[in-house]
C-alpha cells in the first residue's frame, strides 16, 4: 500500500479546473519532486493529498496512522502571538528540551530555542518549520518550494539534508519545487504538473563535465541533477481554459518527439536574486 | 464573610477573569474581537426569550449565543466578509432582543442591568455560577489547549497533524458562549467583549509565551476588578463600566513599559 495514493483526483478554484483526474501514489523511503510552471496547481496537488483542499472528483487515501510532517510554503503566526522557537516546536505534541535542541541542530539552526517566531529571518523559520516536522517522526515529509529565496549553494545544501534526513529515518519526501529543470539529485521520480501529470521519471545525475559545473557553480556536491521532460503534447490549447476533455492527455510518451513546451530547454537555475537566508 | 455585598461582587469578578484572561488570549490571536461582541449581545435575545418562555436566563443566553455563533460560522465565506456579516448580526441581535423584551408586559425586565451589569448585586447563587461557569470554561481550554493553539497557528499545521480545526474553533465558541452567560451580571451584555479584549490584549506587551500572556490576562483582569470596584465605591460610579475603565487604564500603563 502507498502512504499516500490518489486517484482521478480533481480540485477546482472558483469553477475552474485546478487539477484534473491525477493519479498519484507514494512509498515509503521514496523521494518524489513535483515541478511545474507558476499556477500549474503544484500547492493544490499536495494540499489535497494532506487533505487541505476540498476535491470535485477522485479519492485521496492514507495509510492508517499516517504521521505527516508538513512544511508549507508560506506561514503567517500572528503578532499578537508570542512564541518562542522551542513553544512553536511543542505544536501540537510536547516535546523534551534534549528532543528540541536535537532538532534545531540536525535542521542547521542550533541554538534558537528561546528567540522568538517573530525574529527568525525567512531561512531560519523555513528550518525551523522542517526542524518541526521532523519533532513528529513523519512517514512522510511535505515541503511546498522550501528553497525559494535560498542562494544555489543553499539549494545544494537543503536537497543533502533532505537526502541524509531520508536516510537516517526513512521516511519519504514530497518535494514542490519552483525549478523546472535543476531538482535534487536524490529524487526517485520527478513529476511535470500542469494541470494534469504532463510526464515523470527520474532525473539525470548532474555530471562532472565542465560545461555542467559552469552552469551549477562549484560547491554543490552533487545535489543537484537535471530532469529531462519528455512531453509528448502541447500545451498552447490549454492556457486559461482548464482541462480540456476533448484533448485527452493519456499519450503513450515519445521521447524522440519535438515539443512545444514552454519551458523545454535547461536555464540558469538562480534566475532570481539570491538574497540572505 | 459572603454577607458583604463587595465582597461577593470581588469574588464573583475575579471568578470570570479566571476564564476571560486565556479565552480573551484566543480572542485576540484568532481575531474574533467583533465575534464577541456579537456574541455578547445576542444575550439581550437570550434573556428576553427565558423571561417570554419562562426558563432559566443561563440556558436561554448560552442557547442564543451559541445559535449567533454557529449562524455566523455558517454564513460567513457564503459570499458575505466575515466583517460584513458581524456587522449585520451583532447589531440586529441586540436590536431584536431589545424590541423582544419590550413585549415582556408581564415581567418587567430591568434592561440596563442586562446591558451594563449589576455586580453589586451579585448572590450567592450567582456566585457559584459565575465560579462554576467559569471553571468549566478553563477545563475545557486546558483540555484543547495544545490542539487550539496549534490550530491558531496554522489550520493547515493542524490538519497536517491530524487535527481538526473546525471542532477546535467550536469549542471556543461553546466557551464564548458559556463565559457570556456568567458575565452578563457582572459587567453587562455591551461590556463582555472588552473584559476579553482588554486585559489580553495588555498581557501581550509582557509575555514571551502563550501560556504567560493567558495567565497574565488573568491577573490584569483581577487587577482591574479589584481596582474598578474600589473606584465605584469611592467616587460612586457604575461598577461594570468602572471596571472596564480600569482594565483600559492598565492597558495604558502596560503600554508605557518601554518594549524589551
């Protein structure tokens, strides 16, 4: 049985197909990477599979018991709301200091125990939200874009804490990623959304040749691979009007076929302005 | 020693603030300020129906204002902002219970104790209702506490977890509800939400965790039922609005501690 398992699986945003018919399992230890260009309902796939979105069609089920930890991509705590790191850490089960401190230091955030939520910079609270998780022993960690707004060195870093933390315990990772191409090395399966599953499979391990290390800079130690997308549809038919059912998707996949995706060709992977984590 | 009128109305307001000071906490996290109040008024209603029907005014207050919260859960995100629909319904509440009690010919219901309080007339069985009442609240915020503030964090973190944010906020609401219905005496329908609001909301420029600034609430609270009491007594002023003022006064003096 899959931790988590979806089928047909549909979710609408005011009358609009955000997703439609996603078929979608996951095992334990594996590390899945769902990428996809802005609003290809990237967010909504994994809130439905936590059970945060309300679906139209389809069935999300869960292995009994299932313990998630779960990152999500943006947290507002109100200001009205004092709390410490190692409070916030106690949420909603209570855990020993030695359990905190362990935590803190494994997520690379030692010592931040008694400083308060609000102070934390965007990195360290995005730390301290896996630190969190991690207090719950998940079967399976959920992270919506944890890298964003981190440098490519922290990508690197974050993708190998990902793949130790998956080592120690065992535990699976479903990881969002806003990069199209550039995904952690480790991940088992990489799946293209838009809309619908556009394609999957695994990703090729970045080599040492040097005109990959001009492109993914020096210092990455090998966390980061590429992901090869292999459409065999276009997507021009589909901007703004949802899923079309006159165009079914299903196409047995044809790698040495052309498409038109957008987004078919490797870039610089910090398109955006690192800044301070 | 419970013979003395003060000494009853000392009790019976320290008693409320027990439960006002971590519920005002909650209040004030979640934002629900103006759900209070509509809350607190609907039990103007609530008493106009328990004298029309002839039942206990505790069962009839928690009764309307539960009913007020779960319409307003209900209705708001069907189209209407949650402001919106506060707006609309604090105000006919305490309309509607208003004209409903002027139907009342047989009884003559004295609206401005139910509007402004009347702690000094407080009596033993008010007391241990206002102490039992307010008891029941703080067991059941104990009892949710972890899962509430994990949900006042994120409902998302929440369900993530397994909980289930939604049961969590009604058992707010059944403690606003409760923490009405024992307060009306003491500081009136149009005054509940500020004995809430208040002493929370001055708690928090001296907490450094949730936990302080409920128990802190609590004291603020006591503090300004003591203080409001004395005042009353000496200048000859309403007790329940003078017992605000100081709660409002603490507040000020709160706020002049230079932020750590």
């Amino acid at each position: 049985m899959h931790l988590i398992s979806a089928t047909g699986l549909s979710v609408h945003h005011g009358g609009v197909d955000v997703l439609a018919d996603i078929d979608f399992g996951i095992d334990r230890g594996e590390i899945v990477t769902i990428v996809g260009p802005n609003g290809s309902g990237k967010s909504t796939l994994v809130r439905a599979l936590i059970g945060l979105e309300r679906t139209v069609r389809g069935d999300v089920t869960h292995q009994p018991g299932l313990r998630i930890g779960y990152v999500p991509q943006r947290l507002h705590i109100d200001a009205t709301l004092p709390l410490t790191v190692a409070r916030f850490l106690c949420l909603p089960r209570w855990v020993g200091r030695a359990e905190i401190s362990a935590a803190l230091a494994r997520t690379g955030v030692e010592g931040l125990e008694r400083r308060a939520i609000s102070a934390l910079s965007g990195g360290q609270f995005q730390r301290v939200l896996l630190a969190r998780a991690l207090l719950s022993r998940p079967d399976i960690l959920i992270l919506d874009e944890p890298t964003q707004g981190l440098d490519q060195p922290g990508i690197a870093a974050f993708y190998r804490l990902l793949a130790d933390l998956r080592r120690e315990t065992g535990c699976a990772v479903l990881l969002v990623s806003h990069d199209l191409h550039v995904v952690m090395a480790a991940s088992d399966r990489v799946i293209c959304l838009n809309g619908h599953i556009c394609c999957q499979g695994a990703p090729r391990v970045v080599s040492a040749a040097p005109e990959y290390r001009a492109l993914f800079g020096l210092g990455t130690g090998g966390a980061l691979a590429l992901y090869q997308h292999v459409h065999d549809h276009d997507h021009e038919h589909d901007v703004g009007h949802g899923h079309d059912p006159e165009h079914p998707h299903s196409h047995p996949h044809d790698p040495e076929h052309p498409h038109s995706h957008p987004h078919d060709h490797p870039h610089p992977p910090s398109d955006e302005p690192p800044h301070a984590g | 020693m419970l013979d003395d009128f003060l000494i009853r109305a000392a009790l019976a307001g320290v008693g409320l603030t027990l439960a006002t000071g971590p519920l005002g906490a909650f209040v004030v996290w979640r934002r629900m300020a103006y759900f209070g109040d509509a809350t607190a008024h609907a039990a103007i209603l609530g008493v106009a129906l328990s004298f029309g029907f002839g039942i206990s005014v505790y069962v009839g207050i928690i009764a309307v204002a539960l009913g007020m919260a779960i319409t307003v859960a209900s209705l708001a995100g069907r189209g209407h902002t949650m402001d919106a629909t506060l707006g609309v319904l604090a105000h006919s509440a305490l309309a509607f219970g208003l004209v409903a009690a002027s139907f009342l010919t047989e009884v003559r219901v004295d609206l401005s104790a139910w509007l402004f309080g009347d702690i000094l007339a407080v009596g033993r069985s008010d007391l241990v209702i206002v102490w039992l009442g307010a008891l029941a609240v703080l067991a059941l915020l104990a009892w949710r506490w972890q899962a509430l503030l994990t949900a006042t964090v994120s409902d998302e973190l929440a369900v993530a977890a397994g909980l289930n944010p939604r049961r969590e906020g009604l058992a707010l609401t059944l403690a606003l509800a409760l923490v009405v219905a024992v307060a009306i005496k003491i500081v009136g329908a149009l005054l509940i939400a500020a004995m809430l609001i208040i002493p929370a909301a001055a708690a928090r420029r001296l907490a450094r965790g949730p936990e302080g600034m409920a128990a802190l609430a609590s004291l603020i609270g006591a503090l300004a039922v003591l203080a409001g009491l004395a005042a009353s007594l000496r200048f000859d002023t309403p007790a329940g609005p003078s017992i605000v003022a100081a709660a409002t006064s603490l507040f000020a003096l709160i706020a002049l501690v230079p932020r750590r």
